[in-house]
C-alpha cells in the first residue's frame, strides 16, 4: 500500500529529465519537419543550439517553442501534442531547458 502511493505519487515531484522524458516528444511531433533534413522556416528542434533560439530557459511563456504547441499551431495537422507531454514540455524549460550536450535529436520512425 505504501509503496502503491509512493509509486503514485512520485511523478508530481521528480523532475523532468531530457532524455527520457523530452525528447521522445520533440522526436515524435517536431523534428521530422524542423530536422537536419528538411528545417522549416528555417528552424530545428533536432540540436540544442538551434531550439534554444526559440526557449528562454525558466520561461515557457517566452519560449516560441512551447507556445507554438501550446496553442495547437504546431504540429500542422490534426495530431497535437497530449496535454499531459504538452505539461512535460513546459515544465522541463521552467525547470531551466537543461539538453545534455552534443545530443542530437532523430525523428521517431512513424
Ligand atoms: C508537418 C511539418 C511540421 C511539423 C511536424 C512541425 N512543424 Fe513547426 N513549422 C512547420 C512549417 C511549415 C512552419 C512555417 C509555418 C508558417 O510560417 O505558417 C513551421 C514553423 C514553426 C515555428 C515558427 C518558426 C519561427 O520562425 O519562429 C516554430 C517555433 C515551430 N514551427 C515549432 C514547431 C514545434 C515545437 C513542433 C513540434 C511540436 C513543430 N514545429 C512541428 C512545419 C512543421
């Protein structure tokens, strides 16, 4: 039971980890069309120093990136990100957009 609980609640407090939980979702919603192989609007998701352009770190309301999903205009198409990962997106750039470094990001297979 204990642990039951603890298990429950354990998401409301860890923090938000890049790899397990971030990237899968900028793979999966952005980088197909904001990658190395085609970068709309001249933008990418897929390296840190190119999404940053469009994060203020500790900011999701100045951060391009997060609004423009927050607002349903990215991805085009009916497929939005889920609340829950849109959630995920913003704490991880409140808690400071950490991206280990040199870690580039692929698009997830479809
Ligand atoms: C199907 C292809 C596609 C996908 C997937 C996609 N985008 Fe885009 N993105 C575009 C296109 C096309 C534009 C230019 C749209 C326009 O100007 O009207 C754009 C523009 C943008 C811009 C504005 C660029 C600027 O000038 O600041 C941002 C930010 C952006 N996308 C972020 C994202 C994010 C974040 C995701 C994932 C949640 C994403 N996009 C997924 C095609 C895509």
């Amino acid at each position: 039971m204990r642990l039951a609980l603890f298990l429950f609640a354990a998401p409301l407090f860890a923090k938000v980890n890049f790899v397990r939980d971030v990237k899968p979702i900028l793979e999966t919603y952005c980088v197909r069309c904001h990658g190395d192989e085609r970068a709309m609007k001249h933008f990418r998701v897929d390296r840190k120093e190119w999404a940053m352009r469009r994060i203020t770190p500790g900011n999701p309301d100045d951060s391009t990136l997060y609004l423009s999903a927050k607002t349903g205009f990215m991805p085009p198409g009916p497929e939005k990100i889920p609340p829950e990962r849109l959630e995920t997106l913003r704490r991880w750039i409140a808690e400071g957009a950490r991206w280990p470094k040199n870690l580039q990001l692929r698009p997830a297979p479809r």
